[in-house]
C-alpha cells in the first residue's frame, strides 16, 4: 500500500494496524466491522495443526460468532 494515502485510508475509516520493519504499511482493519482484516503478512506460512497463528485463529472464531448468531436470529423467527 502506498503509504502517501495513509491518511486519505484513515479518514476513511481504515485502521493501519500493522506496519513492516521500513514503516510501510502490511495490516489494516475496520474498527467497527466483526472480523474485517487485511493483511500482506502471510500467516499461514508459519501456521500448524498444532500451533495455529492467532490471525487465523481469531478468523475462525470470528466464523463461529457469526454462524451462531444467525443461527439464534433464524430459531427466534416465528
């Protein structure tokens, strides 16, 4: 990402989250969305079964919450 647009991204509503070791930009995010993340990092890389990345983890449980809830919201339907 560009990072003379920085401000123009957070003015916007973006989040820069992370930054690489030169400052430049590598994770942004919206605050207020659930689970809205993106990243130049590659986490899976270095993601095992048994040692999963917490960007990986928190997704999943991310898909959980929302699964669940609309599944609450469906039954309280009449």
């Amino acid at each position: 990402m560009n990072p003379d647009y920085r401000l123009q991204f957070e003015a916007c509503g973006l989040r820069v989250s992370g930054v690489g070791d030169a400052g430049e930009i590598r994770i942004v995010e919206i605050p207020d969305h659930p689970f809205f993340v993106a990243t130049l990092f590659l986490p899976q890389a270095r993601s095992t079964a048994a040692s999963p990345h917490p960007l990986l983890v928190g997704y999943a449980a991310a898909v959980v919450a929302c699964r669940e809830a609309r599944t609450r919201l469906s039954l309280a339907r009449p």
